[in-house]
C-alpha cells in the first residue's frame, strides 16, 4: 500500500510549466546537457550476433571482449528476438503508465525486497533529490514463481512480459557464455558463479520535463548485478561516461544495449568494469526503458575467478554474497555512489 498523501511523480508534475523544488539537483550536480557527446563515432559499439553460435563465434567473443575491456558496454543486432516481441512489451509497459492512478498504485511499494512494486525515484527513503522517474520492478524468474504477482491490467501484460523475460534470459546466457570465454574461463563458468541466478526487470516511465536541465531521470551509477540488458524506446536518454566525457547512446530499433554491473568487475578481477551511466530527461516526449538485471541468486559467493589470480594479478576483492552486497548498495542510494559500491569488499 501507498503511504497516506504519497503520489507517483508523473501524477504529482502532470502540466507542470517547471520543475519542482524536490526534484532539482544542485549545481554543481547537473546533466550539463550541452556538454554531452552526441557523436555516433564516440558510442558503444555495435555488435552482430549473426552465426554467434556458428563459424563467426571466434570473432564475435574477440569483439566482446574489445567491447567489455573499453567500454563496458555494447549493443548487439541479430540477437534472434523477434520484433513482434519487443514492440509489444514496448507497447504493454506504456499502456501500464497510462493507467488511472489508482489502477497502478495497486502495486505501490517502497519495500526494495518486495518481488513486484511500483515506486518512484530511486530510494525514497534515504534520498535528498528525487529523480524523474516512476517504475515498476518485476521479479522474473523462475516465471512460474512470479507471475501471478504482476499487474492484470493491462490484459496482455502478462502474456506480452512473460515471452519478452523468457528470450531476454535466453540471451543474457548466451553472453554470459561469450564474455566467459573472452576472459579465457570455461564457457559456463559464470553462469555456474550466479548459483541458482536471479533476473528482475524494471519498467522506467520517465514523462516529459518542462526544464530538463535541472534533473535527472538517474544520476550516474553503475549496476549492483552480473549485466543487464537494457531495451529502449526511439526517445533516448541513456549517457555513458567514457574518458571522462557524458556520450549520448542514440537508440538503434530493435536492439539490446548490454553493460557489465559490479559482480561482472569482481568475477574478473578487474579485468572488466562496471561503468558509469546516467539517463536524462527532455521536454518534448516521454521516454519508456527497460532494463533487465541478470544476478546471482542473494546466497551466491561472488570472489575473483580463480583462473584470473596469480602473483602478478592477486585477488583484488574478498568474497562476499550477492545479499550483502545488495544491502549495502541499496542503503547507500544512488546519489552517495561516487563510482561502484564495491569499496568495501576490496581487500586493501
């Protein structure tokens, strides 16, 4: 249940001409818009996973690795999705935010443990800004676990999440595979790190800003989790910080951008790293993302992956579970995150 008097954002600034007091960063804390890269050259790289699982499989695990080892972040095309897929979850997800008030609220909560909720910012408790968002996270796997926890309004909304949060698994092991590989581990042997694995997703409503300038949709972060694949809609708004400079990621249709989180820098002992990403807001559309979070399950033992440590390359984090990690990083909130919240599981 919602606390008395609460509101989503995007029902608190509907026709609003500028942004409230609560929602505007300091100065120093601005997305800084005209600073930002905008050059197609400076983003991710694209890569094509056609024959993936055939004669290119050698080239496409160089190019991840090129990928994870630069960026931290690449899209990917040929990913054997179907569009019909895609497009109605797209769909779906703006039809949930379109629902009255009071339809969506049914799922409100502040509770991050909680296995569906609907909520708004980041961490409403610990924050001093809030962000311009409203989501919905959903727990995904197993399916049958959860599914009849999610919303039956829409109609579809089951049927068109369950189908996309079944090929999204499907194909966040296949990378998952691939970036093993680049790493020189055997092919399965971060699948088997995430133990029982955990896979949620979050359904970001970001509405139009009258002065986008002032906020975010997110600050800078990095992810808690192993990767997460993120669809986005033709608005746009994802930044990514790469030598020190926000790049714009222009949306491609129908493509899947996937980045490394904090396990994903541990398990390779550095090798790889989670890096900073923000979204912005703008004042003409309202914007759908949809990121999936692939984790290990709370009980799994995250540690450097043995192969990867030697006299020359010693173990750079301690071992820890993805619970305890997961605790620290949600008390933190996103705005007290300089980098990773991996600080305190190194072991010096």
């Amino acid at each position: 249940m919602a606390p008395p008097n609460s509101a989503l954002m995007s029902d608190l600034v509907s026709g609003a001409t500028h942004v409230p007091s609560q929602f505007v960063r300091p100065e120093h804390d601005r997305p800084n818009l005209d600073q930002v890269i905008q050059s197609p050259d400076m983003s991710i790289p694209l890569i094509d996973l056609q024959d993936f699982d055939g004669s290119r499989r050698s080239e496409i695990i160089k190019q991840i690795g090129l990928a994870c080892q630069d960026y931290g972040f690449f899209q990917v095309k040929n990913h054997g999705i179907d569009e019909a897929v895609i497009d109605n979850l797209l769909a779906v997800a703006k039809e949930f935010f379109h629902l009255p008030e009071s339809e969506r609220m049914k799922v409100y909560s502040e509770d991050p443990y909680k296995t569906i909720r609907l909520s708004t910012s980041f961490n409403v408790r610990v924050e001093e800004v809030s962000c311009w968002r409203d989501y919905l996270r959903l727990h995904c796997h197993p399916l049958e676990d959860y599914i009849h926890e999610w919303p039956a309004n829409p109609p579809s909304f089951r049927e068109d999440v369950a189908k996309y949060c079944k090929k999204v698994r499907g194909l966040a092991v296949r990378l998952l595979q691939g970036i093993s590989e680049s790493l020189g581990l055997e092919r399965d042997y971060i699948n088997k790190a995430l133990a029982k694995h955990g896979q949620h997703m979050a359904i970001n409503y970001y509405p139009p800003c009258p002065q986008p300038e002032l906020t975010y949709g997110l600050p800078g972060h990095t992810d808690p989790n192993v990767v997460t694949l993120l669809l986005q809609d033709d608005v746009g708004g994802l930044q990514v910080l790469k030598g020190g400079k926000w790049v714009a990621v222009k949306p491609i249709p129908h493509t899947f951008i996937f980045n490394l989180g904090d396990q994903m820098q541990v398990l390779s002992n550095d090798r790889y790293k989670s890096i900073l990403h923000r979204a912005v807001v703008n004042s003409d559309k309202e914007r759908i993302s949809i990121p999936t979070f692939y984790c290990p399950s709370y009980d799994a033992v995250i540690k450097p992956a043995p192969k990867l440590v030697d006299d020359d390359h010693p173990a750079l984090y301690r071992s820890f579970t993805y619970g305890e990690f997961y605790g620290n990083f949600w008390d933190k909130g996103i705005d007290k995150k300089s980098g990773t919240s991996l600080g305190m599981f190194k072991t010096n």
